[in-house]
C-alpha cells in the first residue's frame, strides 16, 4: 500500500522526499567541479541509497518524476557524463521544490 499525501503534514513531520532532496543537494555540490571517476562512483551511489530510504520510507509514490530524475542522472555519473547529470539533478531538486525546470 502506497502513503498518500491527503492533508498538511504535522509540523515537524519531513516532507516527502527530504532524504532525496539532501542528497540531490549533496550531488550538486559536488558536481560544481568535474569529479574523477571514483568520485562519480561514489555520487552515484550515494544517490542511490537515497532513493532506496526513499523508497523504504514509502515516499517514492509522492516525488516519483524526482526519483526518475534522480535515477537518470545516475545512469549520466557512472556513463561519466556531468553536464547531463547535473541537469538531471537540477530538474530534480526543482521538481522537488514545486517547480518543473
């Protein structure tokens, strides 16, 4: 069974996606140099657990175009292409800002 968002969340309680959205952050700043492909690796893998405590928090369902966003730019880290993962994560993060880039 998948979590619905059908009212304002308590306050205090995390926004759908937090996790992710740390970890697009974490990415971006990152990817403000080129990274080596050891680096590339490990962003890609850090995106990837944030996806999998997304997806373990039940999440996934209410950031879903994030998450696809975010698995696209994984497949760009380890491809070793930054500019399409940088763009990838920038829709991502304002995708879960409320924004469609």
């Amino acid at each position: 069974m998948t979590r619905q968002l059908d009212a304002l969340p308590f306050p205090g309680t995390p926004s759908p996606g937090l996790d992710l959205r740390r970890a697009v952050d974490a990415a971006l700043a990152a990817l403000i140099t080129p990274p080596s492909p050891a680096a590339a690796r490990a962003l890609a893998d850090e995106l990837l657990g944030a996806l999998a405590r997304t997806a373990a928090t039940g999440d996934t369902c209410l950031v879903l175009p994030a998450a696809e966003a975010v698995g696209q730019a994984r497949g760009h880290l380890v491809a070793a292409r930054d500019i399409e993962a940088r763009a990838a994560l920038v829709r991502a993060r304002g995708l879960l800002d409320g924004r469609t880039p």
